[in-house]
C-alpha cells in the first residue's frame, strides 16, 4: 500500500504545470544553461521512471533527498517544523476527544432541554469554517480587545529556552489551537452522541435500570466500555492530521510548522518535500490502521479463542 501511495504521489505531483527550476521563478536573470545544469544537479533531467527507482533507493535508507527551496536535507525542514504543528495537533486533539466525549454521552443521557441544546452547538461548531472563526477570533479577540497576539510563536524580546518564552509560546498558540478545538469537536459528538444512544436501546442497559444503576454507574459500567473501540478507530484513522491538519491555521496566523512547509513546497513544486511529508503522512496513516485493529483484537474478549 505504501509503495502504491508513493507511485501515484510521485507521478500524479511530477505531471504537475510548470517546475521548480521553471525559467523566470528563481531569477529572472538565470539563462536557459543555468536552469539545465541545475536540473542535472538535482536528477531531474532523467525520464521519470529512472527518477523515480532512485528517489525510492533513497528512501529506503531514510533519505529524503535535499529541498529546492533551502538546501537543506528534507529531514531536517521536517525536524525543525515537527514539534510546533505536533504540539499544536496533539493538544487539540485531546481536547476535541475529551470534549466530544463528555458532551456526546451527556447529550444522549440528559434531558430533552439539554441534548437540543448540545446537538446545537455541535451543528455550529460542524459547519464553521476555520478559515471564518480564525478570523473572527484575530478582528476581536487580538486586534479589537488586544487580549492575545495575531499571530506568530513568540515575542522577539523574550529570551529562547526560558520559562517564560515556553509561557509566551502558549500564549500566542491559544487562539490557533482553540480554533481547531472548536472546529473539531462538533462532527464527534454528534457521533458519540449516535453510538450512545444505541447502546442505550440494549437489553443489558434495561436490566442495569431495573437493577437500580444510575447514569454515573451505566456510564462508567456500559457506555464508556463499548463506546472505546470507535474511539480506538477514530483516534487511528486520526494519526496523519498531527503531521497537515493545521495548513490553513497555520498559514493565516503564520506559524511555521509542518502545513505552512507543505503548503509552500506545493506552490514552489519543491518534490523532495512534497514527497517527504506525503510519505510520512501516508505511513502514520498505514501505521494508525494497524495500531487500531491491534488493540481492538486485543480488546475484544473472545480473541484467545
């Protein structure tokens, strides 16, 4: 499956409009012999397939090859973009998981009142583009009422390494992450919500009733329990958004992390990055799968059968 996702990928990006070393894109001065040498340089005077078998030589020895755009080795373009948009993923995902979760299970437990009112602001936060609040949220809450920065990662004049640069860091990562946290959780809850609602119809939640189990014990005993190996799932499948969930956030509040990289190695056709991101995107994803039907194998109480 990888190989395939790399065959395609690498063919599909390659027959792409114009290239990096395009005349006029990296100096209007550059005379069609510069441009040439340049592309003998980088391999990419060879026919397609032959560029391909090498680019896939490489990669198995982990070398991604050397970026168009900065010289420097694909690896490390991702090494020092990695931990801001993982950083930034991880806590969003965490909260969106938390959040939908307890809204969800409330939603499908609680009163008529209360499950309109939190299906309500799931459909919001469903159809709100990020893109639309994220601009909502510099107009108002960075620009209007000053309360939080309109983008970056940090102060100029506060010192790296420090306490209070990490503090600084949060500071202006809150409303990005918070965008993704209010954008992300709406489309889970209406699932859990789903999910939760037809454990609710089995037969073993009327016997716990009859029993005289409480929301807080069926909770714990019934729903959280059969409500884990969607989630394993989900969390699974949600693997590769830690590496390009944030392109647009990224880019409208200029945070250099992993989707702005991505985003301008497309516009630039930087291949070697393109390809680096897109390879290891596809294998968390593969990796994700696997980690998943894993644990839903070991959960499932008949497997030593």
């Amino acid at each position: 499956m990888l190989f395939l996702i790399s065959l395609i990928s690498f063919f599909m990006i390659h027959l792409a409009p114009n290239s990096f070393f395009s005349a006029g894109v990296l100096n209007p001065n550059m005379t069609p012999e510069s441009i040439e040498h340049l592309k003998r340089v980088y391999g990419l005077d060879k026919p397609l397939v032959i560029q391909y078998v090498l680019w896939l030589k490489s990669i198995t020895l982990l070398d991604f090859g050397i970026s168009f755009a900065s010289g420097l080795s694909v690896i490390d373009e991702i090494k020092s973009r990695l931990a801001i948009t993982l950083g930034m993923n991880i806590a969003a995902m965490v909260a969106i998981f938390w959040l939908a979760l307890w809204l969800g299970v409330k939603s499908a437990l609680g009163s008529e009142t209360t499950s309109k009112r939190i299906k309500q602001l799931s459909l919001l936060s469903y159809s709100t583009p990020s893109f639309y609040l994220a601009l909502l949220f510099i107009l108002f809450l960075a620009y209007k009422f000053e309360l939080f920065p309109i983008g970056g990662l940090n102060d100029f004049e506060v010192e790296a390494g420090t306490l209070s640069w990490y503090i600084d860091r949060v500071y202006h990562l809150t409303l990005p992450v918070s965008v993704m946290i209010f954008v992300g959780f709406g489309s889970l809850t209406l699932y859990i919500r789903s999910l939760t609602i037809d454990i609710l119809k089995s037969d073993y939640i009327y016997f716990a009733k009859s029993r005289g189990f409480d929301n807080d014990a069926i909770r714990k005993r019934y729903i959280y329990p059969n409500l884990l190996p969607f989630i394993i799932t989900i969390l699974g499948l949600s693997l590769p958004g830690l590496l390009g969930g944030s392109v647009i956030l990224e880019q409208i509040f200029g945070i250099d992390g992993m989707g702005l990289l991505f985003y301008q190695s497309a516009l630039s056709r930087d291949y070697p990055v393109i390809m680096g991101i897109l390879i290891i995107g596809a294998f968390l994803t593969l990796l994700g799968n696997i980690i998943a039907d894993l644990l839903l194998y070991k959960l499932n109480p008949n497997f030593k059968k």
